[in-house]
C-alpha cells in the first residue's frame, strides 16, 4: 500500500503543467451522495457513499470506469515513466 502511494506521487508529482493554450484535462467524475444510515448499538452513521459498495449496480460499474478513464487521461503523459518504473520494480524482485 505503501509503495503504492509513493509510486503515485512519484507519478503525479511527473506530470507536467499543461502548456499554455492546451486544453485542460478532463474534470474527474463526482459520486452523487445518497445519505444511508445504519443504526448499531444506539449510534446512528451515516454513509453517503453506502451504495458503491453495491458492486453489481450498472451505475457503481458506470462510476468506477468513469474514473478509471479520468485517471488514464490524466497519467497519460507518464505512461513511459510508469513502464520503466515497472520494469525497474520487476527486475528487483528476488
């Protein structure tokens, strides 16, 4: 996990600024809230994101591939970074 996050902000920190008069990168998606609450031992939580966990929904499925596009556009510019990293990480491995 750790590795991970380091990897990406690694990552993101190689990503260049747009050039002048480049478009902008693409807005990421937004989950909509949809408040659910849950009532245990005389406490009552409230989860507005409850309904992602419902993995077969088509619209958890819609959200997550929105995402998934958004960061792939927004990583593209360190795609050959991202491949030497991974080779260097493999070739490590014992």
């Amino acid at each position: 996990m750790t590795l991970r996050i380091e990897l990406l902000t690694v990552l993101g920190a190689a990503v260049p600024p747009p050039a002048e008069g480049a478009p902008s990168p693409a807005q990421p998606p937004v989950a909509p809230t949809i408040p659910h609450e849950t009532h245990l031992h005389g406490d009552t939580r409230r989860d507005d994101y409850h309904w992602l966990r419902e993995k077969e929904d088509p619209a958890v499925r819609a959200y997550l591939e929105a995402e998934n596009a958004y960061t792939d556009a927004v990583m593209q510019p360190t795609t050959a970074l991202q491949e030497t990293l991974y080779r260097e990480m493999v070739g490590r491995i014992q």
